[in-house]
C-alpha cells in the first residue's frame, strides 16, 4: 500500500485552526501518514512542518481587494498545481477558502486527484449557482453548519454533516487551561476586529471610538498572530487598552461582553457565552457588490444558525462609535438584552450538538483514500 499523502489548503485563520485539529485526529488514527500543507503556526505546531504558503500571505477579502491583488492570486494558484504535482498526494483536502480552492479543485479532477472538501464554501448565502461545479469536481463534500446538508439535498448531492469543530476546539481549551486574566478588579470587554489588516484598519478604529466612555471596563484586544504590536499601536488606542496576541480564547473566557468582526469569531464568541455586538465594514464598493449578490437575511452564524436575530448586527453605515457604544450597554450587566442573547446562546449549543467533528472527518478521509 505504501504511505499515504495528504495535501491540505487552508487560507485563513479559522482554516488553520480546523486543519491541525483535523492533522492531530489524523495523525491519531494513523500515525504513517504524510502532510504538506497552506496554513499557519497551528497546522506548523501539529506536524513540525512548515506551510508551502502562510495564511498571512494568502488573505484577501472584499472584490475590490481580489481584483487589486489579483496577479498574486493567479501567481499562487500556478504554484499551488506544481507543488501538487510534484508531492503526488493520494488525497487533497480543501478547507473553506472557495475562490482559490474550487479553481484547484477543479484541476485536480483533471488530474485524477480524489478531492475532499471541508468545511463548505457558503455558497448557500451567495453565487448558489457554483453547486452545480461542486458536484462535478468534489469527490466528498463535509459540512459543518446543520442547516447545509438540507441545502446540499436541494441540489441532490449528498454531503456528510460532521458537527462543527469549535466545539471540539473550545472543550478542549476548557479541559487544559485557565484563565489568564485574572487577578483584576475591573471586567473585561474584548475586542476581536477580524485577522486581516484590511479589515482591522477599516473596524478597529470604529471599535476604539465607541468604547472610550467605557473606562470603568478593561479593554483587551485579540491580536491576529501573524500581525505585529506596531500595526496595533498605530492606532489611537484608549489609555489602559492591551493587546494581546494567540489568547483570543484565554480573553474570551473571561469577558463579559465583546465587540466582534463577522465571521467564525462570533460562533467563537457564542460558544464562550459572551454577548456580543457584531460589527462589519467593508470597502464602500465591495459593500455595493455584496448587497446585490448576497441572499442570507444575517451576516453572524450565530444568527443564521439560530434563524433568528439575536445578536445585533450593525453593518456599514450603522457600524458607527454611537450605535456601538449603545448596543454594547444593551448586553453588559444590567442590560436589556442580555439575558435573552445568553438564553440564545443555550438553544445554539443545542443545535450544534456534541463534538467529535475532527475525528469524523478523519475517519471519513481515510476511508476515502483508502
């Protein structure tokens, strides 16, 4: 049989952190086989490896930002095939990151290269219409939100549901540490403006603004770890505020509320119970484009999950210091909403059901290889 390859892309910060779960349950299934990789310092920490590319290179968000850094792209997506040629994997893995990985994938069928994808593109919240490419170049599709699988049946093409595997991350953070924070008499309010420079710079001084009334609060930010402090600093931070770097999680179980960027952060943010305010800005014409090719009623997955509105969302021109600071009192202690966003937060634990989704999907791909 010989070893077995596996090559796996991730492009994103999440990305990282659900590839060196999944390497990790793998590795612990079978201890024989061979990863090359697209990630970051975590699937790096997993296998002793270096990454072929590092996320921090790899992340452009918004159409305009695409288009600018399109020759990039283009330059990697060639180099991505080579690489790939060159390993002969058995297997590639692709993990979230569709404008990249389904122009791969579609390759790689090409080639004759089983192709695996994890955690699906959202293309139930726009360009629905790249399901049918799905179809043709995925030989296993898994997902992670319950909601998927039903929307993958519309199109009759059968995907496995494997649970979401924050849930395994966030247990097992519990199960291993403490908080790092305390000894302070003061609560925390953290902030956790997304892990691209391009996002940062367009909400974190928005966040900064609002929160300024707030000193009887501790502030902490959750630095993006492949940014440096100077890109932090360079903003006008309130006398008092830290930034701190890799303890998103740390700062997150010992918040009382948070002001957080769209995006995995705020299931991350949910499953820790915090309230949250959910902030989203982007470039006025990437904000023009999405609206018209967009057809989710919600930006947080924590709504979308619920299907309701439970945490506020305040999007472009409503994400401003004002709005902020007020939606913030709302779920602080003694505010109106609080109770009935943590009372949401139960029910949603609920619907994701229990853990386990790295190890199901390690299983799944060794089966596939097999």
């Amino acid at each position: 049989m010989g070893q077995k390859r596996i090559y796996i892309i991730a492009g994103e910060a999440s990305g990282d952190l659900h590839g060196s779960n999944l390497i990790k349950s793998l590795q612990q299934k079978d201890s024989t086989l061979d990863f090359r990789f697209w990630g970051g310092d975590k699937m790096e920490a997993q296998t002793q490896q270096k990454s072929v590319k590092h996320i921090r290179d790899l992340a452009f968000m918004g159409f305009a930002e695409v288009v600018m850094n399109l020759r990039t792209i283009l330059g990697n997506i060639n180099f991505c095939k080579q690489d790939i040629l060159k390993y002969k994997p058995d297997a590639i893995v692709m993990i979230d990151y569709p404008g990249f990985n389904l122009r791969i994938a579609e390759w790689a069928k090409t080639q004759g290269i089983q192709v695996i994808y994890y955690v699906s593109p959202q293309i139930w919240a726009w360009k629905q219409n790249r399901v049918h490419k799905i179809k043709k170049v995925v030989d296993k599709m898994f997902v992670i939100l319950p909601f998927e699988k039903e929307f993958y049946q519309r199109f009759d093409y059968e995907v496995e549901y494997v649970g979401h595997p924050l849930l395994d991350a966030i247990q097992q953070y519990k199960a291993n540490n403490h908080p790092q924070f305390e000894n302070e008499e003061k609560e925390i309010i953290a902030l956790l403006p997304g892990s691209r420079k391009q996002e940062i710079s367009r909400k974190l001084p928005v966040m900064l603004e609002a929160i300024k009334d707030f000193g009887q609060y501790r502030v902490v930010i959750a630095g993006a770890p492949s940014l440096d402090e100077d890109f932090y600093t360079s903003f006008p931070l309130p006398e008092g505020t830290e930034i701190v770097f890799g303890k998103t999680y740390d700062v997150l179980n010992v918040a009382t509320a948070a002001l957080v960027t769209s995006g995995t952060a705020t299931l991350e943010t949910a499953l820790f119970k915090v309230p949250q305010v959910v902030c989203y800005k982007a470039s006025p014409i990437s904000y023009h484009i999405a609206k018209r090719l967009v057809k989710i009623k919600y930006i947080s997955l924590v709504n979308l999950i619920l299907d309701k509105l439970s945490v506020v969302e305040l999007i472009q021109g409503d994400c401003n210091p004002k709005r902020i600071a007020k939606e913030l009192k709302a779920v602080l202690p003694n505010g109106n909403r609080r109770h009935q966003v943590l009372e949401d937060y139960q029910n949603l634990s609920q619907i994701l059901g229990g853990g386990g989704a790295s190890d199901r999907i390690a299983e799944g791909i060794i089966k596939t290889i097999n």
